[in-house]
C-alpha cells in the first residue's frame, strides 16, 4: 500500500525540454528536483520550505525524494518521470 501511493507522488515529476532544458521538474513548474534536494540537504524541513515557497505541496517534496532514490536504484530517468 505505501509503495503504491509513493509511485503516485512519482507523477509530479515531469520533464519538458522547454521548461529548464528538460530537467526533471516538479508538476511542470520551474522547480529543479535538484534544487529541492538541496534545500532539503541544507537542513530545511518540509514545512520551512513549503512556508518559503507555498506554491510547493508536501508532496512535491516526498515526489523528489522518491525519484531520488529511484534514480539510485539504476532505473533511468525517462523511465522515472
């Protein structure tokens, strides 16, 4: 059950070759996985930076943790997102 909504959050993530070179983004917006990655590993909690940015939601944050680690399990990204 926690595995099947988890691949949920992974439908927010899209890539557009029009929308930041066709970095994996989240739900089309100019938000870069990586750049949530780094504010989440620069020590900001999911409710600092949903306060910082409110059109992010908590799951645009649990999505770019998912497809973190799915891109580290070896699958690829086009597959990912």
């Amino acid at each position: 059950m926690i595995k099947v909504a988890l691949m949920k959050y992974i439908e927010r993530i899209t890539i557009d070759p029009e929308i930041c070179h066709g970095t994996p983004c989240i739900r089309g917006m100019r938000w870069p996985v990586s750049v949530l990655l780094d504010l989440l590993g620069s020590g900001m909690s999911f409710e600092e930076i949903i306060f910082d940015h409110p059109e992010l939601e908590r799951e645009d944050i649990l999505a770019v943790l998912e497809f973190a680690k799915m891109a580290l399990q070896g699958n690829s990204i086009r597959e990912i997102a």
